[in-house]
C-alpha cells in the first residue's frame, strides 16, 4: 500500500475591502438580503452607503438609532456596523420628475429633497466627490400583484414588476456607472423562477427576473465597455424577507 496522502482544506477567500466605498440598494431592516450584503462589505473593510424606500425610512432609522438592532449590526470579526450615509431611494423613479405630484406631497416622501435614482446620485457626488464609489449592489424586488398567478395579472401589475424589480438596475447602471473608480462593480439579485415554474411566484415577477438576467449579459457588455465595470447577478435562493414574505407562503419554498 502507498503511503497516504495528506489531506488539503482550501482556505475562506479573505476579501479586502478596505478604501472602497459600496451602495446598497434596498436595505429597510436587519432581516433581508440587502442587510446581509452590506454587513459582509463593512465586515470586508469597506465603507458602505444604504438606499432605504421613503415609506420605511423613518422607522428604519429611528430602529437604527433606538438600538433596535443592536444584535444584527454586530459583525463576526468584532466591531459593529454602522452605515456611512443612509439615502432616502424609491428606484421606481429615474428623476424627480418623473415621480407624480400626489407622491412628492405624500407625508413619508416630501421630507426628502430628492428621493429618485438620478436624486441619490447627485447627492453621492456632492458629498463624496466625482467618483466615489467602487461597488453598487441592487437589492431591489417588488411586485403589486405578487399572489396573483400570472393568468390574473394585470398589465398594470405586471409592468409595475418589471419596473420596479428589472428596469431599476438599467437606470442604476445608467446614472451610478460615471460614479464608478476604475475596477468597480454592480451586482443585483436574481431567483430561480427566471426560468423554472415557480408556483405562487406571481405577477409577473418571473418575467422580471427573467429580464433582469437578460440585461444583466447586455449591461455587462455595454458598461463594460463605457465604464470599465463589472455587471453580474446572484441566484441566491428564497428567504423569508420583508419582499418575499408577500408571497404568503415563502416558508414552504425555503424548506422544499
């Protein structure tokens, strides 16, 4: 018998962030994706700015500063996290006007200036300089009519999902791909219903993580080219979030 070989564990990739700055799109608690990216980028030495929807903004920060996350925000490596900036973002709107009157009075919507993509932005370049930034992570997902199966969903609940859950990570590419130091990257999230039937994933939100992964090929090419950065999407699996909870019955999806 020959002597036995000696048995090789690979190592965890350690990832250096430090000197980067990452803005996460669509974090609003401590219990979605959103939240989980932007603790491993902080965990991972970099600075990191949030885009939270006006209507939960409020809450999300006074739960912030009341220490009711106190638990979530610690980081495995020590320290706690703690966001650079945290922007007020509906990606639904590309500019201000573009968002309706009603909104833009709407109680949660007009204490904020500017709340749009382009909005979120601007603000970037005035408090960080020309390009500040090196990651961009879409963590966006909504669908009006997420329980409806797709034979009752209507057009406008359906295009609603495409804007909201596709069509945003064009206009992110769009308006934050100047904003990028050489090297950086965006990176959405995508679902297996793209392209397998997922019962009870309804309203059109199938379509738009179809679309989603679409772009994401086209992105990668054109704002590879004009931008230098690198676009990619992530298959991560279902979890019970605030988003996929309007499902009804995520949990089952999880434990099948």
């Amino acid at each position: 018998m020959g002597a036995s070989l000696p048995v090789i564990l690979p190592s965890m990739l350690s990832i250096d962030l430090r000197g980067k700055r990452a803005f996460v799109a669509g974090v609003a608690d401590d219990w979605g994706f959103g939240f989980a990216i932007a603790k491993q980028l902080a965990e991972a030495g970099a600075s990191v700015c949030v885009g939270t929807w006006p209507p939960a903004y409020g809450i999300f920060t006074k739960m912030l500063e009341r220490g009711k996350m106190a638990e979530s925000l610690q980081m495995p490596g020590g320290g706690t996290l703690a966001f650079e900036r945290i922007f007020a973002l509906d990606a639904e709107y590309d500019t201000l006007a573009d968002a309706p009157i009603e909104l833009r009075e709407n109680r949660r919507y007009k204490e904020h200036d500017d709340f749009t993509i382009q909005g979120v932005a601007d603000r970037m370049v005035a408090e960080f300089g020309e390009r500040p930034l090196d990651v961009v992570v879409h963590s966006i997902a909504n669908g009006s009519e997420v329980k409806n199966p797709l034979l009752e969903t209507s057009r406008k609940g359906y295009l609603s999902a495409l804007s909201a859950s596709a069509y945003s990570f064009v206009s992110l590419v769009q308006r934050f791909g100047p904003l990028l130091r050489p090297g950086g990257s965006f990176v959405s999230l995508t679902y297996m219903a793209s392209e397998r039937v997922v019962p009870g994933y309804g309203g059109g939100m199938s379509s738009a993580k179809a679309a989603l992964e679409s772009d994401t090929r086209t992105l990668a090419y054109e704002a590879g080219r004009r931008y230098g950065a690198r676009v990619n999407t992530i298959s991560a699996g279902p979890w019970a979030s605030r988003a996929a909870s309007a499902i009804g019955f995520i949990e089952k999806m999880i434990e099948y």
